[in-house]
C-alpha cells in the first residue's frame, strides 16, 4: 500500500482522532494490508507511525514475527509512548520463557522505547501468573529515560494487583531510585484492586525508598 495513499485517506477524515486511526488502521488489517512503504515516511509524519507498526504487528501470523518486526525498527521507535498499544497484536497465550528473555535482552538496548517495550510486553497477561513475579521483578533497573521509569512502576503496580505481598518485600529491599519506585506505590495505593490495609503498608514504606 503506497504512502500516498495511506496519507490520503488518513488526511481524507475530519476532525481526525485516535480512534479514527484505529478503526482506519482494523480495516487494513482486515485486507491484510502491505504498509511497509510506510516505514521510510513515520518519522517525518507521526500521522504515519501508529498504522506503520499497528498494521505490521496486525497482520503477521506468529508473535516470534512480531517480536522480530519490532526489533527491526527499535530506532523508529524515538518518542512513540503508545509502544505499550503493541502488547495487544500479541497472540494470547504468551509463551513466557520466550517473552523474558526477549524482554532481558530489550532492557537493555540503546533505545529508550525499545526498553519500555521491554517491561511492557510483561503486561500481555504474563504479570497476572504469581509465579512469574519475582522473576519479573528482578528485571527493574535505574534508567533515566521517564518513559522508561514509567513502564517500570506500571509494571510493578500491576503486579501488586496479583502478588502484593511479594511486591512488598521487593519494595522492601529495592535499590531502585524513588522515581521508580514512588511512581509504584502511588499506582498501587490508587488502584481499587489493592486492600486498605495493604495501601496503609505500603505508604509507611515511602520515607525508606525516599532515601535510595
């Protein structure tokens, strides 16, 4: 599918919104659509970006290609927040062996984007079984990217909605810095999934991560 098209149609829709691209971007899905003219274009155009990797990601077949497709553009990545949009084009269910170790070797890249989708890709209902939290968990690291940060305590709340007691004991015994660290148990204190009482523990445990 030629770029100009692509552009046309987007630009064809009024008052353009999020959504529009979406529903835009299911429908060339559905015709299994070729958008890898896109590619030398998102950069220039955040207009492009989103059908570029949502239509990709949409149409192949295997998570191990889709995984593949992604680690082909981390560059094209620069400033895409939405790359946490991505866990939705993988097939459930995620094999976990695969995404950890995927998601080790992603943590650890140049790109600051391409390390959030490595903690985000967790999210693909991987952090719901306990049995993967502390290994999961002991993946956080400092990093200085806020995007990166963000991932981190989003990633660490949602697994306190499933393995609170074992997210307090990390964030008992963390080194990770308050910016990560503060973020989570803000999240955690104000999700309705998490007791009172739990909430209450986790907000005497403030003073303490303040220090790292």
């Amino acid at each position: 599918m030629m770029y100009s098209e692509v552009l046309r149609d987007l630009e064809s829709i009024e008052n353009l919104r999020t959504k529009d691209v979406d529903r835009y971007n299911k429908r060339l899905i559905k015709e299994k659509a070729d958008v890898s003219d896109l590619r030398e274009h998102i950069l220039e155009n955040q207009l492009l970006h989103r059908t570029y990797f949502q239509v990709s990601m949409g149409v192949l077949p295997t998570n191990e290609q889709r995984f593949r497709f992604i680690e082909e553009n981390f560059e094209l990545l620069q400033d895409w927040w939405h790359v946490d949009q991505l866990i939705q084009f993988l097939k459930k269910p995620v094999d976990f062996d695969y995404a950890f170790e995927k998601a080790k070797e992603y943590i650890m890249s140049e790109y600051a984007f391409a390390r959030r989708w490595g903690y985000v890709l967790l999210l693909a209902g991987l952090q719901k079984d306990i049995s993967h939290t502390k290994a999961i968990l002991s993946l956080m690291k400092d990093d200085e990217e806020y995007y990166v940060q963000m991932a981190e305590a989003w990633l660490i709340a949602d697994l306190g909605v499933y393995n609170i007691g074992e997210v307090k004991e990390f964030l008992s015994n963390t080194k990770l810095k308050y910016n990560i660290t503060g973020k989570a148990v803000q999240k955690l204190c104000d999700s309705f999934r998490i007791s009172k009482e739990d909430k209450e523990s986790l907000k005497k445990l403030r003073p303490k991560l303040k220090e790292n």
